[in-house]
C-alpha cells in the first residue's frame, strides 16, 4: 500500500532527509521518500500496519519540524 501525503511548511533539505531516514527505519515501511522540492512524502508499507506507520511518520515529521504540517495528498 502507499500513501502520500503534503509536508505543509518543510524549509530545511536536510531535514527532509532525516524524516526519509527515520521514517524508513519504521517496522512495515518498504520505502520512503520525502521529496523536499514538491514537498512531499510518499511511504509504501504493509497494509495492516498502515495506520501506525503513518501516526509514527507525523510523530517523526513534529520532532524534526514541529511546524510541519503532514496532510493527505
């Protein structure tokens, strides 16, 4: 399953690169990409543990940047 999401007011490239790197480390996350430019964030995973993979990337998202806002795309 993927999901995409927006990444409202991301405005550090390598912050970006942490949350790809975090969010990769998540049980059940095939892949991860943020795309800084398009600010955009696309997670493929196993469907069952869809939900608590996407609470856990908004969880790592507000660590890195707290003004970050993680919408559905």
């Amino acid at each position: 399953m993927k999901k995409r999401f927006i990444l409202e007011g991301i405005e550090c490239a390598n912050c970006a690169a942490k949350m790809e790197n975090a969010i990769n480390k998540l049980d059940g996350v095939k892949e991860a990409t943020v795309n800084f430019m398009t600010q955009k964030l696309v997670i493929e995973g196993e469907d069952e543990k869809m939900p608590i993979i996407v609470e856990e990337a908004e969880k790592i998202v507000k660590d890195i940047e707290s003004h970050v806002v993680m919408k559905k795309a």
